[in-house]
C-alpha cells in the first residue's frame, strides 16, 4: 500500500510539474517543462549522495577510525541482505543520520558525532537499520527525486514572476500570481507526504532488520530531544536536504503538522511499540531493547547476615540495665 501510495505522489508531483510548465508556456512550457524534468532527474539520479553528503560536511570513514559503526552496519546489511554501503561521520553535535545513494549497490550511511556519543549500541543498532531500510526500500533516490522536482517548480513559478507566464489562460494574469504563490506550496505538500509515508515504512524496515523495535523506540526518543536542543546548521543552510534525516533537524518543528518533514516522533514511537507488542517482543529481548540504565555488579553472594544495631531512637525505648560497680560504697556498714 505504502509503494502505491509513494507512486501516487510522484505521479501527481510530475504531473504538477508539467501543469506549471503548460501554465507558463503554453504546450512548448510544457514540453520544455518535461525536458527539463528528465535532465535533473538524470542529475539527481547520478550525483545526488555526493552533493547530499558534500552540504553535510560528511567526511568517509574505515573500521580502524569507527570500530563499533562499521561492526554495527556490516552486521545489519549480512541480515538485510546488503552490499555493504559506504560509512560517513558528520562532525555536528546534534545527534542525527541519513542514507543516501541510487541504489543499495551505492549506497552510503552517514551518522553525526553527536549520534554515537548519545546512543548506547543497541539504540545505534536501531537508527542504522533505519536507514537501511531506506536503502533497501529505495527510498534514498525517491526522496532525493521528488527534492529535486520540488526545487524545480519553484524556479518555474520564480519564471513566471518575471516573465508574465502564459497570459492567454482563462485566469489571465491572476492565474499566473496563483500558480507563483500555489504552486511551490503544492510541490512542498507532495514532497513532504513522500518523506513522511516512508518514515514509518522504514521504521518498520529497520526494526525487522534489527529485530529491536524497542530500542529504535528509545533512540528516536533521544534524536527528538537533541534535535530540539542542538542546531545543525548545516542543515539549516540547506532545507531541501532535511527530509533524509531520520529526525527533522531543522529548528522550530515540533509537531506532527501538514508542513512537517517527518512524521511526529510520539507517533512513530506508539507505532514501533505497537508493533513490538503485536509480535510477542519476550521480556528479555524487550528489556535489551530499552535504554540501558548503570550497570549491576553481579559479584559473588554474601552468606554471612550482618549485625543489626538498633537505630538511635529504638535504643532509647529499650531499658537500661543497672550495671553493679565492684567499687565499695562508702556508706556506713551494720
């Protein structure tokens, strides 16, 4: 359902992008419309991890240099059955991850200082299987797709501010202020649909993977208050790019509203609960997917039961015991 849903909204996102073609220019806008179209999807579908991961300042990493991320991620991709995609760390406080790439067999991981410095392994575990799942469900390049559709109906409707647009329409003039101030919103709505339906998608995806829905629970729980918390400003200087995230990681978007990139954490939580609930999670493997708490010293058992002493005040309530001093009184004797 989630797939033809997916296909629903890349059809209306090209369909709308020839409508703002045609409304510009006529059937040459459209056609131009189509053209250009096909070239950025072509550019997009080539280039778009490394531009992705350039914005991001993300920097390639080996297992010498992060150990325990590419122990976790080459575990995950043997049980999704994945090429083992590239790994990036992004040198940014706020704890966050992506995954970018045309297809698993270029696929690339990238996961913030921030992120692995909050996260205890089973949450990593969770948050990398995430965006696994997004490569294997391809997402990666259906979002990048439609980011870059989106961007290019906004240059169109920018055109028709200058250029007057096709005035011959029923509309006129107005209809060319409406497809200005319309059209962009309307691509923005379609895109953000996309991003949020193949969220819980890849929610799904991960924790199957992973086998820890609980634990991908607990790490969204921490990757919402740090987002809140923490600028990323890397992000900030590129909008677009923020729907790969697993959490928004632009400021100011707390709920789960039309305008949002993702679905609202609470959300996702309930629905990873739910779903370790409608699997029978054992206690044991729901307590390994909870957030770690301080370790217990499992040292060996004391047999000997220590002395208790009355505390002060029940030492008070008990009598006093006359004590015979071997000491001769003093008095006169008989």
């Amino acid at each position: 359902m989630n797939i033809f849903r997916t296909g629903l909204l890349l059809a209306a996102m090209t369909g709308l992008f020839l409508a703002v073609g045609f409304l510009l220019g006529g059937t040459g806008g459209m056609i131009m419309a189509l053209l250009l179209a096909i070239g950025l999807n072509g550019f997009a579908y080539w280039n778009s991890d490394q531009l992705v991961l350039k914005m991001q300042g993300a920097r390639p990493v080996s297992a010498q240099e992060a150990p325990q991320l590419y122990r976790i991620v080459s575990h995950l991709a043997r049980r999704a059955d994945l090429p083992m995609p590239k790994i990036y760390l992004v040198d940014q406080d706020q704890p966050n991850a992506f995954a970018t790439g045309r297809d698993p067999d270029h696929a690339a991981v990238a996961a913030t200082t921030g992120l692995l410095r909050l996260l205890d392994e089973d949450e990593i575990e969770g948050v990398m299987a995430h965006e696994l799942a997004h490569i294997k469900h391809r997402d990666t390049l259906i979002m990048t797709l439609t980011a870059v559709v989106a961007g290019a109906i906004s240059m169109l409707a920018n055109f028709a501010l200058f250029f007057g647009g096709n005035r011959d329409q029923p509309l006129g003039f107005a209809g060319v202020i409406l497809l200005m101030i319309f059209a962009p919103m309307a691509a923005m709505l379609v895109q953000m649909a996309i991003s949020r339906t193949r969220e819980y998608a890849a929610d799904r995806g991960g924790a199957g993977i992973s086998g820890k829905p609980l634990a991908l629970a607990s790490a969204l729980n921490k990757l919402q208050q740090g987002a809140r918390q923490i600028r990323n400003g890397a992000a900030e200087s590129n909008p677009a790019t923020a729907h790969l995230f697993i959490i928004n990681p632009l400021s100011g978007e707390k709920m789960d509203s039309l305008f949002s990139t993702h679905p609202a954490a609470q959300n996702r939580i309930a629905a990873l609960e739910a779903m370790a609930g409608s699997v029978g999670l054992p206690p044991s493997a729901a307590q390994k997917s909870r957030p770690r708490t301080a370790p217990v010293s499992a040292g060996p058992v004391k047999t000997s039961v220590p002395i208790s002493r009355p505390e002060p005040a029940q030492r008070e309530k008990q009598p006093r015991r006359i004590r015979r001093s071997s000491v001769p009184s003093s008095g006169p004797r008989d």
